[in-house]
C-alpha cells in the first residue's frame, strides 16, 4: 500500500549559488556518506542538489515529526547504482509509526534541474495521517 508520495525539483545553479555563500550549507543539509561519491570523491553540485531534493520530496510524501533534521534522512546509493533512502532517530521513529515499512526512490538530472522522486510504502490505516498527527495522537 502506498502510504505516502512526494517529488522536489532543485534548480541546480541557484543550489550551487547557495553552497558557495553560504559557508556550512553542504554540510548542515547532507550527511559525510551523502557527500563524497562511492569511490570517496567528492560529489558534484548536481549530485548533491539531487540530494537535497529526495529529502525534501521525502517531506512531501509522508511530512516531518517537529525537530526533524536533514540529517534524519540519507541518500546512498546500492552498488548497482540505484539510489535509496535511510532514516535514522525520530523520523525513522514516526515513519514506522505511520506503517512505512520500505521507501522507493528515483533521481534525474537535466541541466539545470534536479528532480527527486519518492514513493513510501508499507501497511497502514493512517492514510492521509501526517507525522503530526502521529505525534498529537501519542
């Protein structure tokens, strides 16, 4: 069943304008293994625009517990290229809450566009629920 969706959409100069002034941006918002590439190299800015946007399009889908930080969510990629996410403390906490047993994702890159997609999934009566609502009930 599906639980949740959300997309997000980057504009990758205005992301690398940002990364630029803004000394601690990259990273405030990824984690040190969403940062460098599966050899330990740096990642492009497209790369991690792309990043950014899963994160938010994971907001989107499923909304976010109060106090959630970027670094709740990761952006890792399977050794056969595929990207997928991991969650971690109060988000990973609200999303089993909310019955989110498995997340699926999908990243592209044209230009100047980064654009995330994500699907959660799982078992769950709360359809139309918010991590807000998960946390009000408790």
């Amino acid at each position: 069943m599906i639980v949740g969706i959300g997309v997000d959409v980057v504009n990758i100069a205005k992301f690398g304008a940002n990364v630029s002034r803004t000394p601690g941006y990259i990273e405030a918002v990824l984690t040190a293994r969403e940062r460098v590439d599966e050899a330990g190299e740096p990642r492009t800015v497209s790369s991690l625009a792309v990043r950014y946007a899963a994160k938010e399009a994971l907001a989107k889908a499923v909304g976010l517990p109060p106090g959630t930080g970027f670094h709740e969510t990761e952006v890792l990629v399977e050794p056969d290229g595929r990207p997928y996410l991991v969650t971690h403390g109060a988000l990973h906490e609200a999303a089993q809450s909310l019955g989110v047993s498995s997340w699926h994702l999908s990243l592209a890159t044209e230009g100047d566009v980064a654009m995330a997609y994500v699907v959660a999934e799982g078992m769950s009566s709360l359809a139309g629920t918010s991590f807000v609502d998960v946390v009000e009930r408790a």
